[in-house]
C-alpha cells in the first residue's frame, strides 16, 4: 500500500513538473514589449522561480521519507 502510494505521488509530482516547463515554454513565446528582464532572474532563471523550489524540496522530502520508512520497515 505505502509503495503504491510513493509511486503515485511521484507520477503526480512528474506530471506537475512537465506541465509547469510546458507552460513556461508557452509564456517565453508570448513575451511582449512590457516585459522586462531583471539582471538576477536572467542570471539564475531556474533558482529563483518558486515552483522548481518547490519540486527540488518536494523531491528532496519525498526522497528521504522513502529512506525513512526503508530503514525503518525493511
């Protein structure tokens, strides 16, 4: 059941990532004449966006979660 479980969360997160690049790609293509670029952001694009925060932390917990609980029933 806990394998199941692991499993779907990970398709799900993976799911949310692609979507998330998807319509990063979409907004890129879209840019218009009032968007403008700061220094920082375009230094370090992916470092400051919040959603590929949120995915490194996410998989991060997630990973050691699946070591918690490997160590713990195995």
């Amino acid at each position: 059941m806990m394998i199941t479980l692991i499993i779907l969360c990970i398709i799900i997160a993976l799911i949310g990532l692609f979507y998330t690049l998807k319509v990063g790609k979409k907004m890129n293509q879209q840019k218009s004449d009032y968007d403008t670029d700061n220094e920082t952001v375009s230094n370090h694009p992916i470092l400051i966006n919040p959603i590929f925060l949120t995915y490194i932390f996410g998989f991060g917990g997630l990973i050691l979660f699946i070591i918690y609980l490997s160590s713990k029933y195995y």
